[in-house]
C-alpha cells in the first residue's frame, strides 16, 4: 500500500482527510473535513500554516496539522444518544 501525499489542504481533501487543531495550552482538540476548509483557505495551504484561535480558552496558541484518523476510520465517533 502506497502513501498518500497530505502537503497541503487540497490533498488533504482529495483523499477525505481531516484538519486538526489543538490547543496547547488547554487541549481542546476539534477536526474539521480538508474540503470544507479548501473554500476558505484554497488547495495549496499548507495545513501547519492556518491559524486559529481555541474556542475553550480563546488561546492562539493552536497546533494545527493534517490528520488521517477518521479518513482510514482509526477514531470510532460515539453512537447518537436517544433525546
């Protein structure tokens, strides 16, 4: 099995990769889907150069880089609890 290129959001999205930014200073993590983020920031940003600003802590201390966990299905998300 090959590896896939994830330089920038554009490759990030051809391949249904994620985008995702924690916080380090308090931990807060969200993923955000690559092709939703190409509209904002075009194909040829460089994931590790968006910034961003936790929504926890208002921190702009944010690590951000690409992630390929809910693409190949590593991270199970929890089942919807019944209202």
């Amino acid at each position: 099995m090959g590896s896939k290129k994830t330089d920038t959001v554009g490759d990030l999205a051809r391949i249904g990769g994620y985008v995702r930014m924690k916080c380090r200073r308090c931990g807060h993590e969200g993923r955000f889907v690559a092709a939703e983020l190409v509209a904002f920031f075009g194909y040829n940003k460089r994931p590790e150069t968006i910034r961003g600003r936790c929504t926890a802590c208002n921190s702009p201390d944010v690590d951000v880089g690409p992630d390929l966990g809910l693409a190949r299905g590593d991270l199970r998300r929890e089942k919807p609890k019944p209202v």
